[in-house]
C-alpha cells in the first residue's frame, strides 16, 4: 500500500518588528476616531502583513464574533459567513482607491508607482511560501530569478486585486511589486490591516517593517511511502 507519511523539517526563518506611529499630515474626523486604533494587534510578525480587502473581511468576520458568540460556535456556519463576508466585499470593494491611499517604499526605493499601477485590492508582505489556506501568490517558475527562500531575510511584496483573491486558489498569483529587506508603508486614510491573521482597523499611520531575528520553525510535509503491514 501507498501511504502519505509526515516529515518534520526544521529551518531558521526570519521574524519582522512591525513600528506603526500617527501619520502627521492625515486630517481624522473625532468621530472616525473612535472606531479606529493607532496601534497593529501584534508588533512581531512570522507569517505575513496585509492591509486592504482581505483585512476587511478578516475584521468582520472578527466583530460579528465578538458581537453574538454564540452564533459562530460551528466550524460549518464560520466557514459559510467567512465565505458570505469575502463575497460581499469584493463586490463592494469599498477599498477601490486603496492605491491613491497609501505610499510604499522598500529598501529606500520608492515602489508607489508600480503600486498604483498594479490596482491592489490587497498589499500583502509575505514571509512564507504559504497565504490563505495555502496558497502562494508570489506564484513559481522554472526560471524564477526571485524565488522564495526561508534563509534570504527577505520579504516578498505582493499587489492582489479583486479577481486575484480568488484565482490564487486555482494556483495563480497576484503582482510581484519587490522583495526587500525593509519597508515603509505610509496610509492617508483609516485601513484594515492584520498581522498573521490578527484583524484591527487602525487611523492613518507610518508603518516600519524591519527583520528581527531568526526563529527555528517546524514544518510537517507530507510525502508518499509504503505503509508497513504486520505478518
């Protein structure tokens, strides 16, 4: 019999400080003030850092739990809102301007054009192989000049509109904007953001990621063997 065994992998990956401060030359209505934070849910960050549409969704699904727990103490009707909230913001698509929003730089270099140009529904800095229920946005390729690596101190910088969102399920990929090593995302309006699956909408901010550290992970990784069958 073909069996699928586990393998644990052990490897070194970067960890990301994430330093949000007020962006000085937003203008924030008082009452806006009230249903937004100056700080991220989390300053460190493993996996990945997005700001837009699927933040959006991540922080409904959030605060509806939040309002009636008692409703989403199922795993199927958790699934089937997260799925009815996603749909209905990309329809909606209230973060159309997101581009116009927010300024990008990496590494010194200022990507605001390639953003703009890209349509984002999503900016996501990714430091992993692995988004949204495993899928890859940075996409692959045989000549791939820029692949993914755990050990590059390197972070991937992925533009996602609308459309991509739901074709990266069928293995295709956003934009690649860069890879860095450093960015500053600076925000002219209140915007959904999360970090590593942490939701929270926060005013308009500075927003510095730089590496941390290294962290040895474990990774399980299926694989293809013979099963052993006792005599």
């Amino acid at each position: 019999d073909t069996t699928l065994l586990t393998a644990r992998l052990s490897f070194l990956s970067p960890r990301w400080n994430l330093n949000v401060k007020p962006n000085p030359e937003a203008t924030v209505k008082d009452e806006d003030r009230a249903v937004a934070s100056e700080t991220l849910p989390l300053d460190v960050f493993n996996n990945y850092f997005s700001l837009g549409v699927d933040a959006a969704v991540a922080l409904k699904f959030h605060e509806s739990r939040e309002a009636n727990p008692g409703k989403f103490t199922s795993r199927t009707y958790n699934k089937i809102f997260y799925i009815k909230a996603g749909s209905e913001k990309m329809f909606q698509n209230d973060l159309r301007d997101l581009k116009d929003q927010i300024t990008l730089e990496c590494d010194g270099q200022d990507y605001s054009a390639a953003l703009k140009s890209a349509q984002p529904a999503v900016i996501l800095f990714l430091n992993i192989p692995s988004y949204s229920a495993g899928t890859n946005p940075w996409g692959r390729s045989l000549s791939d000049t820029t692949p993914q690596s755990f050990s590059d101190k390197k972070l991937e910088v992925i533009s996602m509109t609308v459309m991509d969102l739901g074709t990266i399920h069928l293995q295709m990929s956003g934009t690649r904007i860069c890879q860095c090593n450093e960015a500053k995302i600076t925000t002219k309006k209140i915007m959904p953001v999360q970090v590593d699956g942490e939701p929270k909408r926060i005013l308009p901010s500075v927003i510095e990621i730089k590496h941390r550290n290294q962290a040895r992970m474990i990774m399980k990784r299926k694989r293809r063997g013979s099963s052993a069958q006792a005599s």
